[in-house]
C-alpha cells in the first residue's frame, strides 16, 4: 500500500479550466498574439507555463517571462478561483488521511497560488506538505518540485511512494525518482499520453483512483 501520495494540483485535484484558459488569453492579448481557440488554450494546463509559452508560442526564454507577468495580471485575483474541486477529492482525501497516509502537493503551479486555491476550497489541511514552483521559475520542473517535496517531509524511500497526476509531465517526474506512477483520465491528459509517458497504474475516476491506492 502506497504511504506518501503525491499529488498534481491542476487536472488532478481540481478542474481548472476556466481560469487557466482565460489567464492565457489575456496574456496573448497583452503580448499582441493572436487569439486561440479555447480548445488549444487547454494544452497549457499542466506543463510549466515558461516551457509551455516557449514551446507553444515560440517565444524567447525573456518574452515568455513576460507572458507569465501578463497571465498573473488575470489570474492573480479572478482566473485563480475559475475553478472547481472534482467530484469524490474531499472523500479520498479525508480517507486516506483517516488512514494515516502522508498526503503532499506537488505541482508546477506557483506554491503562494497553490495554498490560496487549496485553502479556497476547504482541503489544505489534508496535506502535510504543499509543494510548488517558484514565482521566477527558478523551480518549475515536476522532477525539481518532487525532490522539493520529499525532502520536505524528510524522506528519500520512494519505495511506497506514488505520484498521481493528468499529465505526462507527472509521470515523467516521478520516472527521475524510480517511483510510481497514477495517471487519472479525469484531468486534461489522454491516455496515449500517460501510457507512453510510461505511467505505472491508469485511473479513469476518482474511484477507481481510490481503489488503487487501497491495493496492498
């Protein structure tokens, strides 16, 4: 049975759609880009929003600074709460805290935006740790954010450890560690994308992501 559970926050723990889509539009907006359908605006949820403006955009390492600046402008204080708790989250949480599993956040979100979303939402005290990204960047990377986490909670065995998450950049994170791996269908990543990314177990519900980390 797994004992340290870590957790993605966007696409995992909460749907943040909404928020993240409208925060992205209003930084090409600022940045003179033209607009996207909000369909492609989804590919920004998960990855680094740096690596995400580079890549997507085709902007230098300085410009996507500056789109980051501009998608705050939004997201600070309203695209931050477009948002929405899964259905079931509160449920497992509570249980495998009850079980006395050691619950972490560990996302590439901005960790001062991660705790207000959590404490938003009435679940921040299920965790014993809440990991995120730096506001410069200067950690951003799943694999840093982990490593971030573990020795937070003062540990280095990974051997009971899993990281569950939509993405395959939370897969690959958790690859760096030799640790497990949920990838839940719920979120914004596929399941081509999960299974090549090499995730250990796939979750198609809170459900059954519930019931693999009940498997002894």
């Amino acid at each position: 049975m797994y004992q340290i559970i870590l957790f993605d926050l966007d696409g995992t723990l909460t749907d943040p759609g909404e928020g993240i889509t409208n925060s992205v539009a209003h930084a090409l907006m600022r940045m003179g880009r033209p607009s996207e359908s909000r369909d492609a605006l989804y590919r920004y949820i998960g990855p680094p929003l740096h690596s995400a403006f580079m890549e997507f955009c085709g902007f230098s390492a300085e410009e996507a600074h500056r789109a980051i600046e501009c998608y705050r402008e939004y997201y600070r204080d309203r695209g931050i709460f477009e948002n929405k708790v899964y259905e079931g989250i509160p449920e497992l949480l509570a249980a495998l805290k009850r079980d006395g599993r050691t619950l972490i956040v560990a996302t590439s979100k901005p960790e001062i935006f991660a705790e207000r979303i959590l404490e938003h939402f009435g679940i921040a005290h299920y965790f014993d740790c809440i990991a995120g990204a730096t506001l410069d960047s200067s950690r951003s990377k799943k694999a840093d954010i982990i490593a971030y986490a573990l020795q937070r909670v003062g540990t280095t065995d990974v051997s009971r450890a899993v990281m569950v998450g939509d993405r395959e950049h939370d897969v690959i994170g958790a690859s760096a560690f030799g640790m497990d791996s949920i990838g839940v269908l719920f979120g914004y990543g596929s399941e081509s994308e999960l299974r090549e990314a090499g995730a250990t177990h796939i979750a198609e519900s809170v459900a059954q992501l519930f019931a693999l980390l009940q498997k002894k």
